[in-house]
C-alpha cells in the first residue's frame, strides 16, 4: 500500500508534522501581480532569496562606506579571508574535507580551469565522455577543450545514451562502456543530477568503474549540490563544480564551487591557469614574480573574489548548516515521491514522466513530458500563478524544493495541471 493518499487533508497532516516546514518563512516567496504568493517550483534554475540576506549585504556596505581599503583586515567579515569562512559549510554539503573544497569563479569557468589541470589526453588516451543531454554549456566547454588540446570532438567526445525507449542511462551500461573503451577515456564528466531528466547517477559506482581503468572522473553538481547528498572524498572523485544559484539559493549568477581531491592537492606538477589568489598566503603580498600554489583547492583561485556575492553563498549556507543535508533529503524524498503519487493518481496518458521512478535515482526533480499541448499547458500554469520551467519542445521541469516548498504546493500544482491537462476529475481541489 501507499504511504500517500490524495486527498488534500493528507498533505495538511503532512505539512503540519514537517520538521523543516518552519524553513519556508525564512524565504521570500514571488507573488503573482494579483499579490498572492506562487507556486514555486523552480529551486533547480533559480533558488529564493533568503531574507537574512539583507541585513548580511548592508554589513558588508556599511563596512565599505566606513572603512574602505581597511574592510579587507577590519570589516565586521574581513574580506581577505573571506572565501575562507565557507569552507567548512562547503565541505559539508559535498561531503569533502575544507581543503578540498572553495568558492570561486562561476561554474563554467571552474569546469575550464579543472580540465585545464586534469583532462590531459595523450594519442591513445584522448576522449572525454559525458551524458547525452549535459546541459549545454558543459558541452561547449569539453568540446573547446578537446580542440584546445588538437583533438576532434567528432573522435574525442563520447556522448552516453539511455538504451533505444529508455530515458535514464542505466548504471551497468556506464560501466560496461568504460570497461569496454575505457582505455581510451581521459576524462569521464557526467552531470551527477542530470538537468533534463532529472537523473540522479551513482557517482560512486562510476567513479570505481573509471579509476579501475585509470580515468580521471569529475561530475558537474549544478543540479545535485542541494539536492542530494554527496560524499566526494569518500567516492574518490577527482574534481567536482557547481553553480550556488539553483538549489543553493545564492542568488543570480553568484559564486560558484569547486572541489578537489586531496590525493590532486599537491599536484604542482600539472598544468594549471594561475591567479594571485591561488598563490601562497603568506607570500602573496611580497608580489615576487614566481607562483606558488596553495595546496588544496584553494591553489586553483585566480582573483580576489567578490564579496558582495559571497555574502549571498555564506547567508545561504547557514540555512544548509542549520537544516541539514539529510534531513532536506529526507523530506524531499516525501515530497518528490508525493508529487509523483499524485501524478500517477491521475491515470492520464497525456503526459509521461522522464525522469526515473526510483527515489534513488532522483533528487527533486520531476521532467514531465507533456504528448500534446504542452506549451500551452505550461503558459496556463504561468498565468495561474505556477512558476516551473519549460523545455522545448514539450518539457516541464518542476522542482519541489524541502527547504521552502510544502506538501500543500504540491497538491495544489497537481490540481491545476490535471485540470489543464483534463484529467480533474481524478483530485478534489483544496477548500
Ligand atoms: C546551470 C548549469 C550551468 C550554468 O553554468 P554557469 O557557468 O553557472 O552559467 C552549467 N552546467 C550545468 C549542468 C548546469 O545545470
């Protein structure tokens, strides 16, 4: 029997014993023009606004008014160690030791930077193998890098498909790939949530198989930094990158993060691009013309970096720190695993849904192929007051968030898309 049933007075009971369901009130949640608060369902492209977030800023402008250049040693913060006070935080959510871990830079100039140090293909041993539908950025930089380095993507980049009918890539194919051409792979570097699908993969078990052919393997975490929990020291990943603005809640375009290996920490024999701030702290200062790299990821640093965005990473991830990467699993399994219940509730052919039924293989995310009219179901929700995301040509992401979305969310998105889709007969509508 299922643990969920679908009527409303189930989600209020299930809202009403959340542990977490406090967390909401700590966001600000978009209002439609009407003034009522949305349906937000789209913490995988774009995470609220914390409203600590504010008095945070005006900290580090206040500092900035009063004290200038001094801010740096005398702000409230200091600004030369800033990126410092997120280790920790960082380390926790990736599962890492803080010498692994920094924020800097954005996502897809980290992932440039990491290749640059880590995808170093020789004649036989040249490709770099992502999932097919990687976010297309992670595309355009492997195939630069792979032209960077002579190669040509029609030969160097492996693009891994889901069985013909299938749409999540099964585990055992990763593996029999990389057992079969793994000889000839420099680089595996899948999303570890996939951004389309919704695909959760089993980081640890492609890591294994990789290093049992002496592959490097890394993973994009734009889509799992938050979402899932993550244990990248213990898996023996390489290198990993994430963006902080999608489920981290750290505000548009914001900082990003990188981890490293520790077994790479020292690695000052490999090509890497140089910064300042990547340089010895307690020689940077002398400014002599020879780099000397921290060791750990914080050796991979270029510049100074903005604070008034790293105010926004650190704001967001005191809420991480208090809320607790396996609590927010737990809950977002409930409620992922409800959305999913009540969708199947339906019993609709209209629509499918892409992303995989087995809550291992998932984070939030639920992708939700609409067969006809999607577009139009989408634009309907958007006038409702539903903000998710399309897809072309017929894809609705929609990502229940544990830190700020309710059971009640969901069962009130589930409402509107049966009746749009015309199967409402199936759900009461909340009272
Ligand atoms: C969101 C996302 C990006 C965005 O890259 P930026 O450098 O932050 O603009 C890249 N890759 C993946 C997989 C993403 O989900």
């Amino acid at each position: 029997m299922s643990q969920y049933r679908s009527e409303i007075d189930f989600a209020r009971q299930m809202d009403a014993s959340d542990p977490l369901a406090g967390y909401r009130s700590q966001f600000h949640m978009p209002r439609t023009k009407q003034g009522t608060e949305c349906l937000y369902f789209c913490g995988n492209s774009l995470g609220l606004q914390p409203k600590a977030l504010e008095a945070a800023m005006a900290q580090e402008l206040e500092d900035w008014k009063n004290l200038g250049v001094e801010g740096h040693f005398h702000a409230k913060n200091p600004w030369m160690p800033y990126h410092e006070f997120l280790s920790e935080s960082l380390a926790r959510l990736v599962g890492a030791s803080p010498s692994e871990v920094v924020a800097m830079n954005t996502l897809t100039v980290n992932l440039h930077l990491m290749m640059v140090s880590f995808y170093r293909p020789t004649p036989e041993r040249f490709k770099i193998v992502i999932e097919a539908h990687a976010f297309p950025s992670d595309q355009y930089a492997v195939q630069s890098q792979v032209r960077y380095h002579g190669f040509d993507p029609e030969q160097a980049l492996v693009e891994l498909q889901p069985r013909a009918g299938e749409s999540a890539l099964r585990t055992e194919d990763i593996e029999a790939y990389i057992e079969r051409e793994g000889d000839s792979v420099a680089l595996i570097m899948l999303g570890g949530v996939n951004y389309y699908t919704g695909q959760l993969f089993d980081m640890q078990r492609i890591t294994r198989a990789g290093h049992s052919k002496g592959c490097m393997v890394a993973f994009d975490l734009a889509h799992a930094a938050g979402n899932v929990p993550l244990q990248l020291h213990d898996w023996g990943v390489d290198f990993a990158c994430w963006c902080s603005y999608k489920y981290l809640n750290s505000g548009p375009g914001s900082v990003a993060g990188c981890f490293v290996h520790e077994r790479h920490a020292e690695r000052f024999d490999l090509p890497r691009f140089c910064g300042w701030w990547g340089h010895d702290k307690q020689t940077r200062f002398k400014m002599g013309p020879d780099f000397h790299a921290i060791s750990g990821a914080e050796g991979w640093q270029l510049s100074n970096p903005p604070i008034l965005s790293l105010v926004a990473v650190k704001t967001a991830m005191q809420i991480f720190d208090q809320a607790g990467m396996q609590s927010l699993r737990e809950k977002s399994l409930k409620l992922t695993g409800y959305m999913a219940y009540l969708l199947d509730h339906l019993n609709s052919d209209a629509f499918t849904i892409l992303t995989p039924d087995d809550p291992e293989q998932r984070g939030c995310q639920l992708s939700i192929l609409v067969h006809q009219g999607g577009r139009k179901v989408f634009t309907e929700l958007e006038q409702q007051g539903v903000i998710c995301d399309w897809r072309e040509p017929d894809c609705i992401r929609v990502a229940p968030v544990p830190l700020y979305n309710s059971f009640q969310d969901v069962y009130q998105f589930v409402v509107l898309f049966a009746r749009l889709i015309g199967a409402a007969g199936q759900l009461r509508e909340a009272g």
